[in-house]
C-alpha cells in the first residue's frame, strides 16, 4: 500500500498509510491524544479528523484548548445550523458559511421570505436537540464533479464550487439531511458544549452589491459557560458602542446603499463635529506654521503614473475617466502628487523651507462593498493631510515637531492610550521599496535618533515601511481594545526624485528637498467613528453636536425667559436649543439624556425671577441652581479647556 510522510512540530518525520487520518496519526502518538483532538492540520489547512490525508506534510493535531479548536467548534455548530434550518425550511438555499475566531456565519436564500431574528429561537431548539440526542455527523467528500451535481439547483453553492481551487468537497449529513461544508466538524453534535445565535444581518453574496443579498444567521460557540457569557458581555459592549448605532440613534449620519454604498450622509448633528474637529486641527495647523490650501479632487492619471499610485495601488483606484480628447482623469487616490504642484509652482530658496502644506483634502478609493463598513471603511474620504518640504539637515527637528504637534492633540481628544511603532523596509526583502540603501539607512537613522531625542518609547518593525520611505505609526487602542493605525509620520526620498522638486540653496545651486507626509488624525470618517466609540456617543462639551438644552415648565408662561436665554448663549458661541415641544417635564430630562446632551437646563417661575437656571450635566442625577450668568461662564470654560477634568 502506498505511503505518505508527514511531519511533526518538532521537525521529525514518520511514514503512514496514504488513507490515514488525522485520528490515526493522533492514536500513533498517544490514545489520550486521540481522545481529545477535534481535527487535524495539514500544511496549515485544517482537515476533518476523518478525513484521508492523501498526501505528504505538515502534520499538526488540533485539540479544543487552542484557538484552531474554538474554530472547528464553531464550524460544527455552523453546519447543525444548516441542517436545523433545511429541516425548518426545506426549500432553503445556502451561501458560504464560516466559522473562526470571532463566531460563525450561515448565509441562507429563501423565496417566500427570509429567515428573521423572530425564527433564531426554533432553529436553537433544534439544534439543541440534535446535541442531546447525540447525532451523529457523517462526512463524505467528493470530487467537483460530483460535488457540482450535489448541489445543482442552488445557483449559490454551484458557484462556490466551480469557482474553487479544492479537488475535494466536504458534505456532512446530520439526521438525513446532507449539507455543503466549507470548514471541518466533529462526529458527533454531543461533542458541543455551549452555542448562542446572535442576529441576522442582510450580506451580498461574495461581497458585491451587483449580487442577491441574502440573509446572514451570525452566531457563537464555547467550550464553557463562563467564556459564552464573558463573549455576549463582550458583544453586548460592542453593540453599545458600534459608531453605526450611535450614529443613527443621535443622527449624525447615513449611508443609503441606493444612491451610493460607502458615501455616507452627513447629517446636521454629524456635520457640526466634523465641522468643530475641523476648525479646531486648521487652527492648530496654522497656529503650527502651515499653509492651508484647496486643490481638486480630480487630476491627470499621468500625475498619479509619475508618483507611483497608478503602479503601486491601482487596485483600490477608480477607473479613469476619458474625457474624449486624449486627457484621462482620476479621481485622487492620495493627496501628497496635489501638494507637490503647489510646492512645484515657484522655484523655492532654502529661505522658506521647511514648507508645510496643509489641506483636508477629499479623496476616493475603490473599496469592494462587502470591505464597507459605516464610516471606517468608505469609498470617499477627507483626509487630514500634509506635507512638509525640508532640508536634510531639518528632517530630525521637523520630525520632532510634527509628533510633538500630534501629541498636543491628542491631549485635547483625551486620547491616552496610543503606542509608537517605527515601521522600516523588509532588509530581506527589498525589492518593493524604493532602491537606495544610502536613503533607507540614514532615514532610518533619523527616525529613531528623534524618537531617542524626545525620550519616548517606541517599538520597531521590519517590513511596514511604505514604499518610498520609513516612518512612525502611532498606534491607538480602540473602544473595544484593537490596535489601529491613527497617525503617522512618513518620510519620502522618491517623490521629490520622481517629480524632479529642487530649492536653490545658500551656494545658489539646485537641491533635491526632502518631503514628510504627515496626518494627525487619519481620516476624519474614521476619527469621528473612533471618538463615537471611545465616547459612547457621550462627546465632551466642546465637540457635543448640542451642548444645552432649555427646557421650559411651561412653554407659555416661561418659554420667552427660555428664549432670552437661547440668544445669550448662542451670540456666545453656545450651541443650544430650547424644547418647545410642552410634553411631560420628566419625558423631556430623560429625551435629553437619552441624545446623551452635556447641560440640560429646566426654567421654571423661580428661575425667571431669579435670573438663574437649574443644571443637569448628563450622566448625573441631581441639578443645581445657578445664576445663568455664572452658568455660562462655566460652560465656555468647559469648551474652552476642551471639557479636559485638569
């Protein structure tokens, strides 16, 4: 009989027979082994535990304390899903389904009306039944060709396997009922412990718009009690702090698939803290030395072939467009070639260097729908962007002054929790950055020697480096404790070479400037999602869409003193609003708290007399009387301190 070798973690190798399995090779090593493995791994891949291996390789055993476990697990409870569900609605059809790390997923089609959150209940039921009853789950792969036969009728999984590079497919059969699998299960439903289905969720399929949407069944799946509970606790946060929530509960904006997935709408409340982060990075930035601009959001795709966009990142760029005559323009994917024009458009001395070139320039990547997501993924952007041109000998100290200016920042966003990361090109691998050792060498130099400079602590990495240059990542930890990336520092030797810049230096020669892409805060898509979720939606005074809230006793007899008030607030720089609405005193706190408002202030006959108002802060429970005069000067030094506890 014919053998495959198959090798070990610890590198040794041992002959079998060309159908063993994953179980086998577990009982060659040791019974109790065999006992607790739920798959195997060959050369990275999982594979059913059952499953004839076929073929030399690595060979790993996956048991239920690792993360491999959790997602066999997962898959398992995925594919009692499908079963529970055909079993439910014969006539259903299936997209993908996937098991991971993060949960499990069934994308389902159904002609007479989509499965809905109010059926998750029954299809729990039946699969907890399968599980009691101990059914066992029966694997039989086969070849495409059979594999196509078995599942024709559903336009879905037919695709998924004539589109698939495997030579073999997957079917289990639960209680009668053969499912499609793209994971591995185990042998048994008794074998899982501890599942949860979550929601249902509209997903087209593959991810592209032009396709059905159908309709995804998420859930979870644990070991134990103890991690189910801890994970929907966990869940149960993310739900409270999902900027998309937030964002629709105090309408601040949208996105509306029909007239433009990923462009999201801006709405009144959404567009006055865009409009204040705004103001407040431009008047930092020329506080700083920077020279604001404006320039198009549409260029010659020739500007983008000289910098490099075009070869490097054509990808996530829109078509050109022809515009009939030989000229073809492109919607900017970056705004560092937009910036080099307006350094490019006088012959600069050494005199105005460095120069800093700001601008919150409007950019437009092609983004795959399902990569979409509220607004940290978009199709269109507005960038807080910059660049700087020096001199060599200014990189270390511009360096310094940019992450300085960062740092300042973010002190008035309370953003605390960040971590520097000093990203260098791949030494082993330096074919896609930009050729010149020398560059690469000093620059890198030059990063670290500030960073050492300033006495900050910083970590490296090899191979993060853009393609023309080395910078600093800043990263911050997100509301639910992710890494992502929101500021960064680049320096950039091939622009000024590309596009051929010079300034005319104290000996009245030509010399190639240095140019720094810099943003303090990305995006302002993604910075005002990330702020939504840091602050659950409760924004500090200063940024808060309304800052107060006047809420009269009775409109009629105490809306005029609400009014007065209004208008000396406002011609103050105050965003305030009076609630005229006459409903319920108590109804009218708790909207405010709700909208998760910074003052709420209640006027009633002792207050009009006394020229004061009473102040609820949100969050709070008890109000306190004031004059409204001191009212006020509290609350402009609250938006003046940026609402910072100091």
């Amino acid at each position: 009989m014919a053998e495959i070798s198959l090798q070990f973690p610890d590198g040794n190798k041992k002959q079998f027979d060309a159908m063993a399995t994953a179980k086998d090779v577990a009982r060659s090593i040791a019974i109790s082994l065999a006992k607790k493995a739920v798959a195997g791994k060959l050369d990275g891949q999982l594979v059913d535990l059952n499953a004839p291996l076929k073929h030399d390789g690595a060979i790993e055993i996956v048991t239920a304390d690792g993360e491999d476990g959790l997602t066999v697990l997962r898959q398992t409870v995925a594919i009692l899903v499908k079963a529970a569900l055909k079993e439910t609605f014969p006539e259903i059809q299936f997209g993908p389904e996937k098991g991971d790390a993060d949960g499990f997923y069934v994308d389902t089609d159904k002609s007479d009306g989509q499965v809905s959150v109010d059926d998750l209940a029954a299809v729990s039921d039946r699969v907890s039944a399968m599980i009691s009853q101990k059914a066992e789950i029966s694997l039989e792969q086969l070849n495409q060709a059979d594999a196509a036969k078995a599942v024709a009728g559903n336009p879905y999984e037919a695709k998924m396997v004539a589109d698939s590079e495997a030579t073999v497919f997957n079917f289990y059969t639960v209680n009668g009922i053969r499912v499609l699998s793209e994971g591995v299960s185990f042998d048994n439903a008794g074998a899982v412990k501890f599942f949860k289905l979550l929601s249902v969720a509209g997903a087209y399929f593959e991810g592209k718009s032009s396709n059905p949407m159908l309709q995804r069944i998420y859930g979870t799946a644990f070991y134990k009690q103890a991690d189910l509970d801890a994970d929907l606790q966990a869940r149960q946060e993310a739900r409270e702090r999902d900027h998309r929530v937030i964002g629709n509960d105090l309408d601040l904006f949208f996105v509306d698939p029909k007239v433009g997935a990923g462009l999201p709408y801006w709405m009144p409340n959404g567009a006055t803290i865009r409009r204040t982060i705004e103001r407040y990075v431009i008047d930092k930035e020329v506080g700083d030395g920077y020279k604001h601009v404006y320039t198009p959001v549409l260029a010659n795709l020739n500007l983008y072939k000289t910098s490099g966009h075009w070869e490097h990142y054509r990808e996530d760029m829109f078509p050109p467009m022809d515009m009939g005559d030989g000229e073809m323009l492109e919607l900017r994917p970056m705004n560092c070639p937009s910036h080099i024009q307006i350094y490019n458009h006088h012959i600069r001395s050494y005199r105005e260097l460095p120069l800093r070139i700001a601008e919150l320039g409007m950019m437009h990547r092609y983004e795959k729908s399902g990569a979409l997501s509220g607004l940290q993924r978009v199709r269109e952007m507005t960038l807080n962007d910059g660049h700087t041109f020096v001199t060599l000998d200014q990189v270390q100290e511009e360096f310094k002054k940019i992450l300085t200016l960062i740092m300042d920042v973010y002190k008035d966003f309370n953003i605390t929790d960040y971590s520097f990361r000093l990203s260098y090109r791949d030494p082993e691998n330096t074919e896609k950055y930009f050729d010149d050792d020398e560059m690469w060498n000093r620059s890198q130099s030059m990063l670290k020697g500030a960073m050492d400079d300033l006495g900050l602590d910083y970590y490296e990495a090899e191979g993060e480096a853009a393609f023309y240059g080395p910078k600093l990542d800043i990263q911050t930890k997100t509301a639910l404790g992710n890494d992502e990336t929101m500021s960064t520092i680049q320096l950039d030797f091939m622009l000024p070479d590309r596009f051929d810049l010079n300034y005319v230096g104290a000996d009245g020669e030509d010399h190639r400037p240095v140019m720094i892409h810099r943003g303090i805060v990305g995006t302002m898509e993604r910075f005002i999602a990330y702020l939504t979720e840091i602050y659950k939606g409760a924004f500090p005074t200063w940024l808060a869409p309304k800052q107060v809230t006047i809420i009269p006793v009775s409109d009629d007899k105490y809306g005029d003193y609400a009014e007065s008030l209004r208008k000396e607030m406002a011609a103050a720089g105050i965003r305030v609003e009076v609630d005229h609405r006459g409903e319920k005193m108590n109804y009218l706190i708790r909207d405010a708290q709700t909208h998760k408002i910074p003052y709420t202030l209640v006027v009633g006959e002792h207050e009009m007399a006394d020229k004061s108002v009473s102040v609820r802060k949100y969050g709070e429970q008890q109000s306190e009387t004031m004059a409204a005069s001191a009212f006020v000067d509290e609350i402009l030094k609250d938006i003046a301190n940026y609402s910072r506890e100091d």
